[in-house]
C-alpha cells in the first residue's frame, strides 16, 4: 500500500499601513431618540502599505450606548494586493468607540474568503482611530501558503 502526503508550507507575515475614509453613509435602524439607538453604515476607504486596495466595501452595524459611545461589527471586502500577490478577500470587523471618539477595532479573514493569489489566506488585524485622524494606521498578521 502506497500512501502520499502533501504538506503546505505557510509562513506568518505582517503588513502594516494606513487607510483613509473614502465615504461615510450612516442611517439610523432604530428612531433617533431611541436609547440605545441602532444604525448601519456603508463606507469605502482605501488602503496603501502592506495591503494596496481602493474602494473597499464595508458594512457595518452600530451601537450606540450613548450619543458618543457604542460599539460596532461589519464585513470589509478588499479587492487588490497583499504582500505582492493579487486577489480579494473578506474581514470580519468587531470594536467600540469612546467618548473622545477615538475607534478601537480587531478584525479576522473570514475563512475561504481569499481569491486568486490570496486563497488559502488567514490573518487577523487592528486599528486604532483617533477622533478627527483622515489617515489611520493598521497592522496585519496574516499566512499564506505558499
């Protein structure tokens, strides 16, 4: 009996960069004096760094405890470059926001999500956003098989 095995070799990179906020659309999901109040956003941003995409497409869901603090979970969709290689991929996006304004958020490749030259991608992110900041640092660590 002949048995055989492959083996994918994978290697933890990181990526490190800023984005910016291309649009911002937020539409309460619940009335506007209701507490605690419900509202989805649509937003584009554009990363550069380690990830190269433009227009990426978020959708998120928030929270608000207050009129200046919640939290929030979304779905982000990237379509460019990572570490040289082409293709799309998705990232679950979780985090609150304080009273200052300023946006703490972890994000996750959704599994399976990569495409082309990212398929096999898994990784896990963050950033922190101080209020009023137009371009925000992120850090990536991510694997790629390959």
């Amino acid at each position: 009996m002949t048995t055989t095995s492959t083996t994918t070799t994978t290697t933890t990179l990181t990526a490190t960069g800023h984005f910016t906020y291309a649009s911002w659309d937020e539409k309460n999901a619940t009335d506007a004096g209701t507490s605690p109040r419900v509202s989805h956003a649509s937003v584009v941003n554009t990363f550069t760094g380690g990830i190269e995409a433009a227009d990426t497409t978020c959708e998120y869901i928030c929270t608000y405890a207050t009129e200046t603090t919640g939290t929030f979970c979304g779905m982000e969709h990237f379509s460019g470059r990572l570490g040289g290689r082409e293709g799309r991929f998705v990232v679950e996006e979780r985090g609150y926001f304080g009273a200052d304004g300023t946006v703490h958020c972890t994000f996750e490749v959704v599994p399976d999500s990569g495409t082309d030259g990212l398929t096999g991608l898994t990784g896990k992110g963050s950033f922190v956003a101080p209020h009023g900041e137009k371009s925000v640092p992120y850090t990536f660590e991510y694997t790629l098989p390959a």
